[in-house]
C-alpha cells in the first residue's frame, strides 16, 4: 500500500465555517472598514488558519459512510432535496441518489460542486430554505474530509504525467541561456494554443508535427551559426554626424524658397517685401516636427528628409573619428510618434552584428520634472510603397540631462533582429530606384510634451566586445585537447549537450554524437561547421526539446520522507532541477543548479528553498511574471484588443502601459513578498506617466513603470482596476459586465460558469422597449429569462459591480447622462455597491477562495499540466501554509516549489 | 485515467461534453516513400498570376465602357467579354470572370502596397512593422511538393524577393517569409531541365544522418519512460519518420534523370526588353514544367506594383513606354483605350498558355491538361489604387469539378470606377460594395485541388457558385 498515513493534521474543517450570507455584522460597520481592516476581519475566518489536528489515521482509508447516515443524510434532505430530489430538480441534479461513497463513487464532481455552494454560501437561497450555520459547518466538514480521503488516495494511485515538450517560449528562453544570445528564435514556430486553464504549458496540448520538428532544426541550426563565427573580426564601420552637418541639406532650400518667392513677387515690390519677410519669420521660429537649430544665426529649418536618391546617408569610416566637442547647433525632437530625427546610414549596414547607435542629448527644457524619453527605430525606404519601420530599442530611454550639460546615451542592437531589413540593400546600387539604403530614426516618446536637444549621433557596426565573441567561445572554448579534432570534439560535445540536456550525459550518448560528428566532418570544410550540424541534433533532440521524468530510476524523496508524507514516486534532482527553471525562469537549470543536482543537495528542502531565493532575486524571474500573469490572467484579449476602433483617448503608449501594469504588479508583489490579497486590493499600483494620465494621478514623469501611492479614493488598487483588464473585457466601445464577471469567476477565484447554452435568445435591440433601456437594465431583463437566469444569477451581479469604469477603464459617474449604477444583489442577497462594494466582499467573504485560486493556479503553471482531483488535497495543504505564512507571493511560490506535490511524478 | 480537477470541481462538467482525449499519432506515415511516377492518381495543378496597377474601370455612362472596361458586361451565363478580355473567348467555357472580391485586411490600404498579401491575405499594411503569412501555392505545395522534382516553381518579371510592401515575388513560406522569384528563363530552364544542385545533395546527405541520429536519441528515451509518457513522444518519433521520408523522397529526385524537352523553339536569353516574347517565354516554362511533371505549383507575377522596376517595360509590347502610367492617364482622351491595350495583350498571352493546356491531353490521364490545371490570374486592384474588387479569373481545373463559361458578377453595375480627376482618389471614397472575402475563392480552390480544409486565412466561407 503507497499511502500509508494520507492526511495530513491542519486540512480537516471541522468548526463552524463563517459565511457571508450568514454575517450578522451590520452592513454599515463594514463599510467603515479600512482596507487593511477588511483584510483582517476577513482573514478571522478562513478555514486555512484554523488550527486543527486529524482525526484520521487509517492504515487503508475508507469513507466515513456511518456519519453520513447518521448526520449528513438528514441535514440534505430537510434542507435541499425539496428542490433538488424526484419531484423537482433544479439545476438538473439530484441530492438524495449521490452516492456518498467519494472513494469509490462516482460522484466526486457533484460533492465537489455542492462543497463549493455550500462554502461560498451560495445554497440554499436564503429566501426560500432554511440551512443552520451548525448543519451547514457539519456538510462542509464530512464533506471535506471525505474529498481530502478521495483525493490522496488518487493521487497515490497515480495517472499524471507533466512529460511534455517545452512551449515555445521556453524554447526561444532556453536557446538564449545556453547560446548567450538574447535573441528571438522561436518567431518561426507556430503559436501555442491554451488549455481551459489559460495555461500554455499544458502537457495535453503540446502537440508535435513535422512541420515543428523540421522548424526546431532550421531554428537550432541558425542559432548555432548565428552563435559561432569564422574567420578575422570583420571590420567595423562608423558613421559621425553632426548636426551642423545633417543641417546643411535643409539651408539651401530656404535660401531657393526665398528666391521663388521674389521671383513670383518681382512686379510687386511691397508685396514682395512683405511676404518674404513673412516667409523670413518662420525661419527662425520653432516647429512641432523635428528641426534644426543653428544658434549663430538664430535660423530653425524643418528636418525634411526623402528616401529618392538615398541623398541624406552618411558615408560611414573605416574608422572611429574624434568625437566633436558639444555643439549649440542642434536637432530639436519635439514629442510625437510621427516625426523624428532620420540619420540615414547608405547601404552598408552590416546583416549581422551589433550596431551600436550613441548620441549626445539633453532635455531643452531647465524643468527637472519635463524628463522625456527617446526611443530608436529604424526603417528604410526603397521606394513609393516598399517600406518599413520598426522600433529597435527595448525600452525608452530617459533623457535626464540638463541642456548645458549634454550627454551620451547608447543603444547596442543585434542587426541579426532586425526584420525585415531593406532586401535591395545587395542589389540596388546607392542613388538608384529602388533605393537600398537603411535609416535610423530616432523619436521622442514622452507622454507629455518637453523637447529634446541633440547635437551628434554615432553609429558603429558591426560591434564585437571581444573576438571570437563570447557565444562562440561559450562553443568552442580554449582547451589542451584543441590539437586533436576527435578529442576536442568530444570536450565540446559532452559540455554542450549537459547543458542543453541538463543532466549528466552518458557516455554512449557522447559516442553516438561522437559518430555522427565523423560521419559529418568530411561533408564539412571546418571542425566548427561539422559541429554546428552535430549540436543542431543536440537541440532537436526529445532529450531537449521534451520535459521527461525518468522511469528506469525512481529515487525516495532525500528528507522530504518524514512521518505522515505520502509516499509518491518523487522525480529525481535534475528533473526537479528542470522543473524549477521552466517554472521560475522559464528556461532550463543554470550551471549552478545543475552542480547542486548532481551532489543532490536539491533534494533537500533547506537547499531547495534557498534555490527558490536566488532564482527569485534573479533578472530571469521577469519572465516568469510576464508569462504567469499573461496565461493566468487571458491577457491575449489585451492584445487583440484593436486600437484602430477610434475609442477617444485610446492609443497605442497607453496599450502598451495597460499591458505591463498587471505584469509589474504582480513583480512587485513578488520582490516585496507582499500578501496576494494586494491583487485585491493595494493602497498603490505601478504606473508609467501614461497611464498616470490615464488615471488622473499627478507627478508621474517618464514611460518606465514605478510604484505609485494611491490615495484612499478607492478608485483604483489591486488588479480589478486595471485599465487594461477591464479594456480587454469590454466590447470596444462600452463596458461589458458579463465578460468582466466571467473573467473575475474564471481567473481571480477559478470558479468558471458554464458557457451559454446552445439556445440563448439573443438581446433584441431592434425591440423598441429595449432599446430604451440601459445597460444594466437589459441585463437584467435578459436575465429574467428563464433559460438565462441560473447561469446569469451567478456572473451578473459581479460584472455590474464594475460599471464605473467605461471600455478602456477610466472612472466614470454618468453613462449618457443618466448616474451610473453599479449595485448589484449577489445570488444570496448579498449587496455588492460597486467596486468598493466588490472588493470589501471579497476581502470579508473570500480570502480563502482567492488565494486557494491563485495556487491552483499557479500549481497547474508550475506542474505544467492539469491539475486532477488528486491532486485536491495538496492544492488545500499549500494554501494552508501559504495562509498560515502571512500570504505572501513568493512565500506562495516557495510553498509550491517546495511542495510534495512539485517534487512528485 | 485522470480527471481534470477544474472541469469537476467547478462547473465545467455542465457543460455534458466527454473529455477530449489527445490521441497519439500512429506510425502511419512508416511506409515506403511514394514515388511521383507510382502515384496512379492524375496530378492536381496550380499556377498563379499577378499583374499590378489594375484595370480599366470607365463608369457606365463613358463612351469608353462597353469596349475597354475590364470586366465583362452582363451577368452569369449570359455575358460579353469586352475588347480587353476578347482574346479569351476560345477559353469562355473553360473560365469563370469574378468580380466583388478582395481581402478585407487590405481594404483600405493604397493598391500599390498590396501585391504582398494577393495570395497571402495577411494585414501587410502600408507602413510600420511588417509581418505576411502563408500563400496559397505555398499552402498547396506543402501537401504536393514532394510528388515531383520541384516543389514549387516561382517566378517574377522583376526577379528576388523585391521588398516588403514592394514585393516581386507572390510566394511567401510558412512564417511569412518572402521566397525569391526567378526572373531568368535560362535559369528556370536549367532548374528544370539541366542541373540538379549539388549543395542539396550535401544537405540531404548531413539531414540523413542527422535523422538517423535523432531516431537513436528517440528509441533510447523512449526506454526511460512511463507507457503513457511514451504514447505521447510517439508524436515526436512519426515527425522524424516524416521528415526521413522528405528526405528519401528528396534523394530520389536528385538521383532520377531529368526529363529531356524540346527547347529549341526558345530563346532562353530573353529580357523584359523583348517583352511580349520574354512574358511568353515565362509562359511556356510553366508548361513544360507542368507537362513533365517536373512541379504542379507554380506563381508568376508578371509585374511588380508602382512601376518600379523592369516589368514597367512591358508596356513596350503594345507599343506605349511604360506600363504603369497608363494607369494614371485614363482621364486623357484615349487613356481608357490605352489602359485597355496594354491590359488586352496580359490577356492574349495568358490566354495562349491557357489554350496550350487545353489542348494538350493531360499526359497519363482523362482530359486535357487544363482539365487537370487550375489557374488563378488577377490583381489586388481594379479602380485606381482602390484595393476592392478584385479583377479575377479563374480558369480550368473541370476534372476537379470547376463549373465554367459564367461572369460570377457580384458587384453588378455599380462598381467603383472613373478615372482620377486630380481629387479624392476611388480607393479614399466610401466603398459602394461589400467584397466577399477573397479566401473564400481560396478555400473552394484548396478543396478543388483535392486539400481536406474549411479554411484559409480570414475565409468565412466557399464559392458554391464554381462547382
């Protein structure tokens, strides 16, 4: 028998349970509450912090059926079988002919959903039946015991597997740890779908073809080549400009104007006068497209350049010029998206590389608070219609210094990235049509406005800090055995594949590899290219391309083998080393996590969480945020979400900053190990200027993202706010509470309605009445369809708690004039009066729900699979110590990394 | 086997729906190469064709309408090919003339940009990144490529990739990326019938082995892992076993001798500077392509868009300078008629490759070639810049069960037209039709060919009207 003592102390309920219809507290006492009070008062009752010992200890479990009999049975009769028996079945279920047996039964989805109703006070409706705190603690306790029973007993007797390929994410990650390059790979490979969980790295779905299989080689193989070199470092080409000089091209064109001007006018001599003087003014005065400005003659000039002729590229130098002293004659960027300054660079910009872009800048404003940001693109322009421009700088870069004290800001970008480039740039010589050469161009991208000032650019390509470059060396390192091609061969190919395999590699791995190494070579003019072949089969391999667990060799848990444990079949140190990083880093282990795999020190909790420490301090865990908080709040709705349908005060910055601002929250939840109930609600949230603007908070300068005090309005804090989530859950142009209930039920408490039925009347809006109504209204009218009511009892109430907030989030008061109303009865006539209302419900009345929601959720991530009923009892046992630890997300994060459940097949 | 925790413990289970179990790939594909020259099945072809700048579209009320509009007059079976399409009227029961289709992703984009997504449907855009999708030769390709020599033939007037919004090329692969078009008949010819490629026979050899290799990788894990966990890398292990077969296939080819042809009635050294003779030698390539069975996909774009580039020669033909400015003269006294000439003789040479086909017997099978070849040729314009309605034909393909000799006219009489008075352009005006989505015609062309899809890019549908 595996499960020789299956529960664990501290899970059994078996006290009176708290619920929120039941809540004696007078409304109005809650509402004075603090937040922080709420949260308090909330955690008072969870279940999770009861501190309660087993009652259960059976060398073979059985179910409890005596006191069902005994208890149970009577309790369900008197207060749901009336509605729920032989003569009424609403909801179409039946109470009286479960089967109470959950070890063996079959009826562990039906229990599970009644211990949900019950729990959340959702059944009975209170209006109608009768249900005692004490008969309602008693339900919920047998049943809970009874499904922790079931649900150890399944997950002992085993059937999940987490053996899956890598997602395409952590494959792109992957090849950038073990090559040293943070390029993109895997744009090639087709995009993954998501399970019912949102998750991507679901084991179900990660699906194999010969389409992907042959993309995994083409992408191994370029990334290899992209990784190593041959040959001398090529020669670097540098462009100076000044902006004395990239001025020059526009002065002509005044003086021509000019003497247009007084051409046409030559009969009039005082309308000449006149209008050239008019004409001489607007020489000299600002724009608000980027210009020239020449102090010594005080004279501005648009900067207007044209792709015909390639007339504007700068010839590049062999090599680096002195650097000019700072000048006054300058570029002048004012903000805007649609103008910049363009340095056109000719037809020599290298495919490979870096291109290192430097300038010397300042703000022109002396106001310290008027920080704006510059951004690089680069683009090119081959003819009327064959044209690009794309961004090429990772993130703004504020220009912080003063205009009497310039400085240098720099950018290093992979040429190799860019895409597309200018594909004439080879054939079409300079001058002709189409045009071959490429530009950079470089932008202010300020929320608000405040110029920039720049007096020279530098560009250098292709840049190698070292040569061979360190990706190559990473490769091909220095080594005794270099003088024998076969030796050396193998020192390459048993350092490369440990890594990429991330587990000791035998040695008949190495031989084979070894072989086709020398069956290779002689269709290779170089050791390196044959071994680029050869490593591109490492990277194809299921050794690398699949998540495997190990069944040949089945290890006991190192310490984790203490009394009262389930005894499942635990993975071994490089698999748990594995798993670690695609849940942390979304990559594979380092060099450091391997060694602590290989002396099997990981196995030891002490040592594993220390792990979990230096992974989260680690710049790697961003990805971990962005990819968590994009799969587990269906973000992809944000990005569908299409700009071009005119919402007025929607553009393009503020999409970006409603994209980030959830993934920032949660990564400062998580570096500040706050409590998860900050998701809830937060007296601050992560703002850029943009999105400041946006929420109508003040003296937030700059497009990077930091923390931001929030006032005790109420109008934002914690995820529910957010603009973009309440965008993505809108229908473009207005609020939708029936999606922003949904998704509050599927992401924030994992406790998803079912979808519509297939016959659902549509809203007729072409109904006179209806039409008159608002949105609400019709909502609620909807509702009252009978074939509607059930499901939309239960999404309803929450959605309609968010009506003040419009489609892309901003606070609201009126809608078409009428006040907005935004108070809804829940199903057990609890009153939700708006956001306010929502969230002090959820911090009183469903601490436990949430945050057992949230480690679902994250387990599901961490496992990459499905979670099963089995595994019931250890999601309650990780929320039970994520409670009892104060709630905190990378305490949630270490519980699960550390748990039975993560170390287990 | 597991229950999923979410769909029972929250209400999903409502839903009555069974679970959906990923079933494992089957080692179907482990058999013996297939030989084209064993495949007792008539071959399926396709061949695309582009011409930019549009087509002549004078309003009803012109003088010029009823002879040099592109589009016929009248409706369904009964219709009239005016004199731009006139050449075609050998070929009337063997084509349908469309009208009232486009890709909605590029409705309003100027037609100039718009040559990039013809076969794709992707959102290209004007400006700004650039990201394409999957055309539809390549789409067919993939399913027959490996039944002959060459996978796909791609040619263009203007030769290479061109650029992004610039393209010279109808072919885009998987992920979007360009595919270079051959604008030399000597090369085209050589490729065809002259030299094979030595570096592929290297590459085929370093595949092999690397397959062979990832096989052992496979058989060895595979021992490690739990019978459930072996069902699933079962997926991983028929994608080798299908790239091997590729690869066998591949070998095969580089080791069959090429077929010998008459080549001597061609002059392979021609240049857009001989224009009617270079477009009919690009023509005849495709042919003998197709007679051999040396591909059965094949693009050609005859020019790339804004008269950049040598295919604005071709003009030259009908005796006018430059092909892309007769576009813009239609306002001229005789601008449509000219317009109309220089889209007549695109029309003759198409039409005598098509009258080729359908008179020559398809080589082991029922029917004559055409029967057996459908050919799409059209543009991503009609009015000037306007990227709506589409000026289509559909051509051959009655073996796969095309229903022919109709004017499938959708748009009627009121398509947008006129030539440019100097103001707001016809492609800047509200649209007086609502396409249907070019995909469409797509999808009705895949299931043709004999491709098991409901789908192509942004379809919504199939064109019931052509079978």
């Amino acid at each position: 028998m595996k499960y020789r003592s299956l529960i664990w102390p501290g899970l059994i309920f078996c006290t009176a349970v708290g619920f929120a219809a039941d809540r004696d507290s007078p409304e109005s006492n809650v509402a004075r509450l603090t937040f922080q009070e709420l949260k308090e008062a909330g955690a008072k009752d969870s279940k999770y912090l009861q501190q309660l010992t087993s009652v259960v200890d059976a060398e073979v479990p059985k179910a409890d059926l005596a006191a069902f009999e005994k208890t149970i049975r009577p309790i369900l009769q008197r207060s749901c079988v009336r509605c729920h028996g032989a003569e009424t079945t609403e909801g179409n279920i039946r109470i009286d002919t479960l089967d109470p047996n959950l070890l063996q039964g079959k009826d562990v989805a039906w229990w599970l959903e009644i211990l949900a109703v019950l729990t959340n006070g959702e059944m009975p409706p209170p209006d109608e039946v009768e249900l005692a705190d004490e008969d309602r603690s008693a339900v919920v306790a047998w049943l809970s015991r009874e499904l922790q029973l079931a649900s150890s007993v399944r997950r002992a007797t085993g059937g999940h597997s987490s053996f899956r390929r890598l997602t395409r994410y952590e494959y792109n990650y992957a090849l950038q740890d073990i090559l040293g390059l943070p390029y993109d790979f895997a744009k090639d490979l087709p995009p993954e779908p998501a399970s019912d969980d949102g998750f991507q790295n679901s084991s179900e779905l990660l699906h194999m073809s010969v389409v992907q299989f042959e993309t995994y080689r083409q992408i191994a193989r370029k990334a290899l080549s992209r990784a190593t070199v041959q040959g001398e470092r090529p020669p670097v080409l540098y462009w100076s400009v000044t902006m004395k000089d990239a001025a020059k091209i526009e002065w002509p064109k005044q003086a021509e104007q000019l003497e247009k001007l007084k051409e046409k006018f030559k009969d009039d001599p005082d309308k000449q006068k006149k209008e050239a003087d008019r004409l001489t003014a607007t020489f000299t005065k600002p724009h608000n497209n980027t210009y020239y400005h020449d102090p010594s003659t005080g004279r501005t000039a648009r900067a207007n350049w044209q792709y015909h002729g390639a007339k504007f590229a700068f010839k590049p130098a062999a090599s680096l010029p002195e650097i000019p002293a700072p000048s006054d004659h300058v570029a002048i960027i004012p903000q805007g998206r649609n103008h910049g300054l363009i340095v056109e660079l000719g037809n020599r910009v290298p495919d490979e590389g870096t291109m290192r872009v430097r300038v010397r800048a300042s703000r022109a404003s002396l106001e310290e608070s008027r920080i704006p940001s510059l951004q690089l693109e680069f683009g090119w322009r081959a003819s009327n219609e064959g044209r690009a421009i794309l961004r090429i700088s990772a993130e703004d870069t504020q220009i912080k210094a003063s205009p009497d004290k310039p400085e240098i800001y720099q950018w290093d970008v992979p040429l190799g990235e860019i895409y597309p480039r200018n594909s004439v740039r080879d054939t079409s010589p300079m001058g002709a049509l189409p045009s071959p050469s490429e530009y950079i161009r470089l932008v202010n991208s300020s929320a608000t406005k405040g110029d920039i000032r720049l007096d020279y650019v530098e560009v250098a390509a292709p840049v190698y800090d070292q040569w061979p470059p360190e990706s190559h060396k990473r490769i091909f390192f220095d080594s005794a055995a270099q003088e024998n091609e076969s030796a050396y061969a193998r020192e390459v190919l048993t350092a490369f594949m440990s890594r990429a395999w991330r587990r000791p590699i035998a040695i008949a791995e190495v031989d084979q590899k070894l072989k086709l190494f020398h069956t290779m070579r002689p269709r290779c003019d170089s050791l390196e290219e044959a071994m680029v072949e050869v490593l591109a089969t490492v990277l194809s391999s299921p050794d690398f391309l699949y998540v495997i667990q190990d069944e040949s060799a089945s290890e006991s848990v190192g310490d984790a083998g203490q009394q009262g444990q389930l005894n499942s079949e635990v993975i071994s140190a490089h698999e748990l080393a594995t798993r670690l990083a695609l849940f942390l880093w979304c990559s594979v282990p380092d060099a450091q996590l391997l060694k602590l795999a290989e002396s099997e020190e990981l196995s030891d909790s002490k040592v594993l969480a220390d792990e979990v420490s230096r992974m989260l301090a680690d710049r790697r865990t961003l990805r971990f945020s962005e990819q968590f908080v994009r799969q587990w709040l269906d973000m992809q709705l944000l990005d569908f979400l299409d700009i071009k349908q005119h919402v007025p005060g929607f553009d393009p910055l503020l999409k970006e900053a409603m994209q980030n601002e959830p993934i920032a929250l949660f990564h400062e939840v998580l570096q500040n190990d706050a409590s998860v109930l900050d998701f809830i609600h937060a007296d601050y949230t992560m703002a850029n200027e943009r999105l400041a603007v946006h929420y109508g908070l003040p003296d937030v300068h700059g497009n990077h993202f930091r923390r931001v005090k929030l006032d005790a309005g109420r109008m934002r804090g914690g995820l529910l706010t957010q603009a973009g989530l309440l965008a993505m859950n809108s229908n473009g142009t207005d609020s939708h509470p029936l999606k922003r209930g949904v998704w509050l039920l599927e992401s924030l408490l994992n406790d998803p309605p079912p979808p519509p039925p297939p016959a659902v009347p549509e809203i007729d809006l072409a109904d006179p009445e209806i039409a008159k109504m608002t949105l609400k209204e019709r909502i609620e009218d909807h509702r009252n369809h009978a074939a509607c009511r059930s499901c939309h009892a239960k999404i309803d109430p929450w959605g309609i708690a968010f009506e003040n907030y419009d489609a892309i989030g901003r606070w609201r008061t009126q809608i078409n004039g009428k006040p907005v109303d935004a108070v809804s009865l829940l199903f057990n006539n609890q009153k939700l009066d708006g956001m306010d209302g929502l969230k002090r419900f959820l911090l009183l009345n469903r601490q436990d729900q949430f945050v057992r929601a949230m480690v679902h959720k994250m387990t599901t991530y961490a496992l990459g699979r499905p979670l099963t009923f089995a595994d019931h009892s250890s999601i309650d046992r990780i929320t039970a110590d994520v409670r009892k630890q104060g709630d905190g997300l990378a305490t949630m994060i270490r519980l699960v990394a550390t748990s039975e459940l993560f170390r287990s097949k | 086997m597991p229950l999923n925790l979410n769909s029972l413990d929250r209400r999903r289970f409502l839903r009555g729906t069974g679970l959906a179990l990923a079933l494992p790939l089957f080692e179907t594909f482990a058999r013996s190469p297939v030989r084209a020259d064993d495949d007792p099945s008539t071959p399926r072809r396709l061949a695309c064709f582009y011409f930019p700048d549009g087509v002549p579209m004078p309003l009803p009320e012109d003088p010029a309408y009823r002879d040099w509009a592109w589009f016929p007059l009248g409706n369904g079976e009964e219709f009239t090919f005016t004199k731009v399409l006139e050449p075609l009227e050998p070929l009337r029961n063997d084509l349908t003339v469309l009208s009232g289709f486009s890709h909605p992703a590029a409705r309003s984009v100027h037609g100039h940009s718009n040559a990039d997504q013809f076969l794709t449907a992707a959102a290209t855009g004007y400006d700004g990144p650039y990201q394409n999708s999957i055309s539809l030769d390549q789409l067919y390709a993939g399913h027959v490529g490996e039944k002959t020599r060459i996978s796909s033939l791609v040619m263009s007037t203007d030769g290479g990739t061109g650029t992004p919004r610039g393209a010279h090329t109808l072919s885009f692969s998987r992920s979007g990326r360009a595919i270079p078009a051959e604008h030399r008949p000597k090369r085209i010819f050589d490729m065809l019938f002259v030299k094979s490629d030595d570096d592929a026979a290297r590459r085929l050899a370093l595949s092999d082995s690397a397959l062979d290799d990832l096989l052992t990788d496979t058989r060895r894990l595979r021992k490690r892992l739990s019978s459930q966990d072996q069902r699933s890398l079962d997926e991983y292990l028929s994608s080798v076993r299908e790239a091997e077969i590729k690869v066998a296939k591949a070998k095969h080819w580089i080791n069959t001798p090429l077929p010998t042809v008459d080549a001597d009635h061609l002059n392979l050294e021609l240049t857009p500077d001989e224009p009617r003779l270079y477009v009919q030698t690009m023509f005849e390539l495709i042919y003998l392509a197709f007679k051999t069975d040396s591909t059965r996909v094949a693009t050609y774009q005859i020019g790339r868009e804004n008269g950049v580039g040598k295919s604005d020669h071709l003009a030259r033909a009908v005796g006018f300078n430059l092909a892309h400015h007769l576009s813009h003269e239609t306002k001229n006294v005789n601008g449509w008629k000219n317009f109309g000439i220089y889209c007549r003789f695109l029309n003759e040479e198409y039409g005598r490759f098509a009258m080729k086909l359908q008179q020559t017997p398809e080589p082991a099978g029922e029917g004559s070639m055409l029967d057996n070849t459908l050919l799409l040729f059209g543009s991503a314009s009609s009015a000037f810049h306007l990227s709506r309605n589409y000026p289509l034909i559909l051509t051959g393909g009655k073996n796969m069960g095309f229903k022919h000799g109709q004017y499938l006219n959708q748009v009627g009489t009121n398509a947008q037209g006129g030539a440019w008075d100097g103001r707001t352009e016809p492609w800047q005006k509200k649209a007086t039709h609502i396409d249907e989505p070019l995909s469409n015609l797509f999808v009705t062309m895949l299931q043709g060919l004999g491709i098991r899809t409901e789908k192509f890019a942004d379809s919504d549908g199939t064109v019931s009207e052509i079978l």
